[in-house]
C-alpha cells in the first residue's frame, strides 16, 4: 500500500483529478440541455455554417436535437436515435432528413466523441448510397445563442 505520508497529498489530487474528468462529462447527468455549437453567418451570402446540437436529459431520457446549413439553416430536427456509451464520450445519432410526401426518408447519421467542452463530429452518412465520409467538425460547449450567432471567421 501507501506509506501513510503520502496519502494526504495523493487523496487529493486523485480527488482533483476525478472531479475534473466529471466536469468534463458531455452528456447531461441531469434534467438539463448541453449546446454544441459552431454555426456562424458567412457575411457575403447571410447564409448559416455549421452544425447546433442540443442534447438534453429530461427524467432520466437522452434527447438530441440537430440544426445544420445547406444554405439556408435546416431543422431542428429531432434525432430518431440516440447512442452514447456507458463512458459518456462517444456518441452517434441519426436524423431524418426533411422531404416531399411520398419520397423516401432518408436519414442523416453522425458519430462523434466528447473531448473536454467540445463535440467532435467525425464521421457523416447523407443516406445517399455514398457510404459515411470523415469530417471534422469541431463544436464548442456553450449557452444557445438562438439567431444571434457570430460571423463565420474565414
């Protein structure tokens, strides 16, 4: 074991050291909703960039919500469903792409991971038989900022 000279130094350290990996935790651990965010304006067009991501918990269920640019700014749009592992630092969600009554439903997937305040988005299906892509996608933990986003720094 320890001498036990050490273990006033090392209980709290290893305390600091847990308490900082929790903070860090993406997934809501309460009734709460966490925004990711790195949509901005693109100043020459007025058009949206980027990706917002809601992720709540309201009694003790995990919901997702996804706003995304082509253009104009898409959604949001409820994820259908929702997987994010036992460790709270990877996640993967798919939502329905908006269409026309009687096409096809296709869905929109990604798969990410949690690093510190940031969601990494790393891969995208469009659900076009083009199979998923990487990307990177880099998206700050932040309040919701509604339609007040930033410039996009190009």
């Amino acid at each position: 074991m320890f001498p036990r000279s050490i273990v006033p130094v090392l209980l709290p350290a290893l305390c600091v050291v847990f308490s900082a990996g929790a903070v860090q935790a993406a997934p809501p651990a309460r009734d709460a909703v966490v925004v990711y965010s790195n949509l901005c304006w693109l100043p020459e067009s007025g058009d949206a960039a980027g990706y917002r991501i809601r992720l709540g918990k309201a009694g003790g269920r995990q919901t997702l919500s996804l706003e995304w640019s082509e253009g104009a700014l898409k959604g949001p749009v409820q994820a259908s469903s929702l997987t994010i592992d036992p460790g709270g630092t990877k996640v993967a969600f798919a939502v329905p792409i908006p269409v026309n009554p009687g096409e096809r439903q296709p869905f929109l997937k990604l798969k990410g991971r949690f690093v510190n305040n940031t969601l990494l988005l790393e891969q995208i299906d469009w659900d076009d038989r083009s199979g998923p892509k990487p990307i990177r996608e880099v998206l700050t933990r932040g309040r919701d900022t509604g339609e007040n986003l930033p410039d996009c720094q190009l």
